[in-house]
C-alpha cells in the first residue's frame, strides 16, 4: 500500500514539473538581442567591465552565519521537546553541538572569520 502511494506521488509530481516546464515553454516570449546579453544593475546601464573580483571572505563569512542559523533552527523544535526526548534527545544534542563547535573552531583556526 504505502509502496502504490509513493508511486502514485512520484509519478504524479514528474508528470506536473514536465507539464509546468513545457507550458512555460510554448507560452514564453521569444526575443534574443543583444541587449539582453548585458548586464543588469538596477536599470542603470554599465560603465567599465561588469566582472569584478569579489574577496572570497564576504562569502566565506556568509556561508558560515547560514550555518550556524540554521544550527538554531534545529535547536528549536528540540527545545520544544526536550522533556519528552529524555537522555538518549540530550546525548544526541550534544553530539550536534559537538561537531559546530569543531567546525566553528575549524574555522578560526583558518582565520575565516577575521576580516582582512
């Protein structure tokens, strides 16, 4: 039974992502100039070369505020919990918070989060 449903799901959600991609694609408009090839700011026009070098800090910084966001995210439905989770809910806790900290402390190490 539960084999027939996830099936039935599986099908039905290919069937509804080609569907989706191919209307998309007999109703778009079709325009190529070379205008469209441009870079877009703002509807301000460019001035000078549009690729630039960014420091791979800012992203590394990014990445890492991401993470440990969503490390507070998973931390709240257990807090929610924690009463019923009982030992085995803090051991497994821990052992999250564990491996954050080592890669927390991965990160300082490698002077990740200094800025420069």
């Amino acid at each position: 039974m539960n084999l027939t449903l996830f099936v039935v799901v599986l099908i039905t959600a290919i069937v509804l992502v080609v569907a989706a991609l191919g209307i998309a694609r007999l109703i778009s408009p079709r325009s190529y100039n070379k205008q469209k090839g441009e870079a877009y700011e703002c509807g301000v026009p460019t001035r000078g070369k549009s690729w630039m070098q960014f420091k791979a800090g800012y992203y590394l910084f990014a990445i890492l505020f991401l993470m440990f966001d969503v490390e507070t995210v998973f931390l709240y439905p257990w807090a929610v919990t924690v009463q019923d989770a009982g030992i085995d809910g803090l051991l497994n806790v821990l052992f999250f918070m564990l491996v954050l900290i080592l890669g927390l402390a991965y990160a300082w190490k490698k002077g990740a989060l200094e800025w420069k």
